[in-house]
C-alpha cells in the first residue's frame, strides 16, 4: 500500500496554515513531511490521514484519491488535540484504554501481555510525558494497528517530546519493514536528519541478504498479543481517536 501527497497545501498566501508539500509513503521506507509552526504538523497529518480535504494537490492511495478508503487504512498516531493520550496517563491505562477501542479485551492480564510483549513493562505505571520518546512513539504506533482494518500510520512531530531522532526513526523504520505504510509528520530539522539515516539504512540494506523470517512476515504489528475480542469491559476511550 503506497500513500502519496502530491503538492497538497491548504491556503496560498505567504503565511498559508499548510504551504505545499508532497510525500510518497510505501512498505519498506516511511514517507517524511517536513513542516514547521506549531498548526501544520496537525494540517499535515488530517490531510495524510483523509480527515482534511486539501486546498490543493492530491492525496493518492495506491494511485488513486479516495480519502474514505485513507482514513480506514490509517491511524493518527500522537497528534496534538486529536490523537494524544493526557500527559499523565500511565502506560497501563493507555493500553487498556486502546486495547478496549480496538474491541479486545482490557483486562488486566492482557494489558500486562502486552505491555510484556512491547518490553515496556518496568514503565508500566509511569505517565507517559515521563518515558523515552522511542518508547511512547513505539507503544502508540503499535496500540493503533490493533485496531480492525489499519495498515497505515501517520505519526505527528514526535520530536516534541525530546530525545534522539535516531531512536524514534529507528521504530518508524522497524514498522515500516513489516509491511506497514508510514508517514512522519515532523519538523525541517528532524526530517533532514531521519531522511539522512534512512537513506544509510537503505544503502546499508542492499548488501544484507533477506533471510526467511523477513521473507515470510505478514505485517502483524505485534505477534503474541490478544486477539480474542470482548468488549463486555471496555471503557469509553478518553482521547479522540482518528
């Protein structure tokens, strides 16, 4: 699945809420959309994610424009007022939070499975403003493509929360490997610097031999966790999901 922004912008004048941008996102490679101020990065990724109709340009799903088709196949991941999780919600809550919204089960045995599964169990109870950005950016990334349907993420301007930008592109580029599309959403600076690794990745990945695990993946986002759905439990989600 490849998610194309060809010369999308909305507004014209100098100071337009989103100048015009374009981004080609596949399985392999995360497509990078560098903006600043503090309201595009969130135009940027309505728009990526079919929720924004541009002004101008085209957003292509495999070729074609069908925004209904994008926003069934992709999830928001981390964008601001639209599809974050408060500041002082555990690591716990979340997932039990996004586990019930993805109609399985929150019980406290399956948020411990899959926290367990994500190698995040030591920060369990720690509000997420407090863990490392590659953790939050991995734990929201793979929470979303438990829900019924997605193969895409657009991840909003995780170099907000500080930390390397190695790190955080590394998870990108682990998730894109399996088969999912990713679009970034982040600063000019971050995006020089995560197009840069991605592009020694690649040069370094032309000389590595495929071996038959990665030859055979199917794109599960997070092999071992729940799959039975119940949602007898479940809780309304606090955070707005997209």
């Amino acid at each position: 699945m490849t998610l194309e922004l060809d010369s999308v912008g909305i507004g014209t004048d100098p100071g337009a809420p989103l100048p015009v941008v374009s981004a080609v996102a596949g399985p392999g490679r995360p497509g990078i959309i560098a903006v600043e101020t503090e309201q595009a990065p969130v135009l940027a990724s309505l728009v990526a994610g079919g929720r924004m109709r541009p002004d101008t340009g085209r957003v292509l799903l495999d070729g074609h424009e069908d925004a209904a088709a994008v926003r069934r196949a992709f999830a928001l991941v981390d964008t601001p007022g639209v599809a974050e999780p408060f500041p002082v919600m555990s690591l716990r809550r979340i997932v039990r939070e996004e586990l019930a919204f993805a109609g399985r089960r929150p019980s406290k045995d399956d948020v411990a499975t899959v926290l367990d599964e994500l190698g995040m169990t030591q920060y369990a109870d720690t509000h997420v403003q407090r863990v490392p950005t590659d953790v939050r950016v991995r734990l929201l990334a793979e929470l979303a493509l438990l829900r019924d349907g997605v193969t895409g993420l657009v991840v909003t301007a995780p170099e907000r929360h500080g930390g390397a930008v190695a790190g955080w592109t590394a998870v990108l580029r682990d998730i894109a490997r399996r088969g999912v599309t990713v679009v970034l959403v982040t600063s000019v600076a971050a995006a020089e610097t995560a197009a840069a690794l991605l592009d020694t990745d690649t040069d370094t990945d032309t000389d590595t031999t495929e071996g038959p695990e990665d030859a055979t993946r199917n794109g599960d986002p997070a092999p071992g966790l729940p799959t039975e759905p119940d949602t007898t439990d479940a809780t309304a989600p606090l955070e707005t999901r997209s």
